[in-house]
C-alpha cells in the first residue's frame, strides 16, 4: 500500500516541477518581438494543464472605460459564462476581480448561492467547478483568469498559491516588459491586446466559414498554425484576414 506521505511528497514535487515549466513558458514569450496577446494565451493554456482544469479564458479591464472584456477564451461555453457575468456584473470572476483575491467555486452545484444567476447559467454551459485568479501587482488590478472544470474541482493552498503565481508573474511581465516609462505605455499594450482579440475572432469566423468548421475548431487551425510557424497569433489572425495566408492550402 502507497504511503500516504510519500504521495503527498510526490504530488507536491511533480506540481513544483510543472510550475517551474509553466514559468519557462510564460518566460519564452517574452521575447525582443513580444506579444501580450501569446502571453496571455500561454499564462491561460498552462495554468488549465499546471491545474488540471478544462476550460480557461482571461478578462482585461479596458483602458478607456475600466470595464472588463473577454481576450482569451479556449471554449465557447467559457466565453458565453464569462459574457454572462460580465452583463450582470455579478459572479466569482467579477469578485476576484473587484477585490483583488483569488475566487474558488469547488462545486457550482452547491457553492454557488450567492450568484443564482451565475450558477443557473454554469450549469446550462455545462461546467461544475470554477476558478479565477486576478492579475495583479501591489495595488493595481488589471484583468482576472478563469479557469473552468466539468466536474467538480477542489484547490488546495498551494494549487491556489501556483495558478497566482503564474497570474502574478504575467502581470509583472505585462506592467514592467521594455521598461514600462509611463502608464500610457500599458494603455497602448493592453489596448492592443483587446483590439487583437477582435481580429483573432474575425479571422476564426473566415476560417470556419472556409473550412465549414465550428468557431472552436477554427480557433485551434489558426492556434496551431501560429505555433508551427513560431509566429504570433495575432499576426497570423491578421494575414487570413487581409487574404495573404491561406491556412488549408498551407496544411
């Protein structure tokens, strides 16, 4: 029989060891041609495999308005519960994000009374567990991750502890990359991270309509491209959207 000690050991070292990897990752991107869109898809992508979760999406407050928008989301499911709380202004993301601290709902079915319309509307998407973490540096708040589970999901301190630090990390990245000089430096960077999500979406919505594939299957086509070619997403997004790359005659 497994000694339980030894397998608690086991399982913190194995999550120590994919921390450290996540964190290479997240450090790969930045780069001397530096995209806070592959940032942001990155910090997403590893903390649903660092966490064990199924879905994920990021919200960034919007320079101009301070009003929270969707710049990455792996499923639509995830982007129309986001949607749902960014319209009502009320749900754990929303929290997290107005107060600064990480928000865990182990089971919607049962820990999530405080947002009924939250949770009716998880549980017509589908998902059973929810998990946000905001992105922030001392007093400064600037987005919220949200990872999401199918089933029930329960973090532990130090799951808790390793999804912040990824968030925390990518902040930093995000407020001090090039040597911030001012705020109107991060305005431009994160304004140009929600205008790339636009141009992401458009060039999904070329691509299933090609392709006569669903929006979440053109997603991964355009994801996939822009990782075999070591390329931005965003830059890819754009070139099948002014008609200069041709992604099934290049598959």
């Amino acid at each position: 029989m497994d000694d339980p000690v030894s397998a608690a050991s086991r399982r913190r070292s194995s999550r120590e060891r994919n921390l450290s990897a996540a964190l290479v990752s997240l450090a790969d991107t930045l780069t001397s041609d530096y995209s806070l869109i592959d940032l942001l898809e990155t910090l997403v992508g590893k903390s649903i495999e660092l966490l064990c979760t199924d879905e994920g999406g990021l919200l960034i407050a919007d320079p101009s308005t301070a009003q929270l928008r969707s710049v990455v989301s792996t499923d639509a499911s995830a982007r129309r519960l986001e949607a749902q709380q960014l319209d009502t202004r009320r749900g754990p993301s929303i929290t997290s994000f107005e107060m600064g601290e990480p928000m865990s709902v182990d089971d919607i079915g049962t820990d999530a009374e405080r947002w009924p319309d939250f949770r009716d509307s998880a549980r017509a998407e589908g998902f059973r567990s929810l998990h946000s973490s905001p992105l922030r540096l001392r007093g400064t708040v600037i987005g919220v991750m949200n990872l999401f589970g199918r089933t029930p999901r329960t973090l532990d301190e130090q799951d808790v502890a390793a999804g912040q630090a990824l968030t925390d990390v990518a902040t930093i990245s995000i407020l001090q990359q090039r040597t911030l000089e001012d705020s109107v430096r991060l305005t431009q960077q994160l304004q140009h991270a929600l205008d790339s999500r636009v141009v992401i979406e458009q060039a999904k919505g070329v691509i299933a309509h090609s392709e006569k594939v669903s929006l979440d299957e053109a997603f991964i086509i355009l994801r996939t491209h822009a990782r075999n070619s070591r390329r931005p997403l965003s830059e890819i997004a754009a070139e099948v959207m002014h008609r200069t790359l041709n992604l099934r005659s290049e598959g």
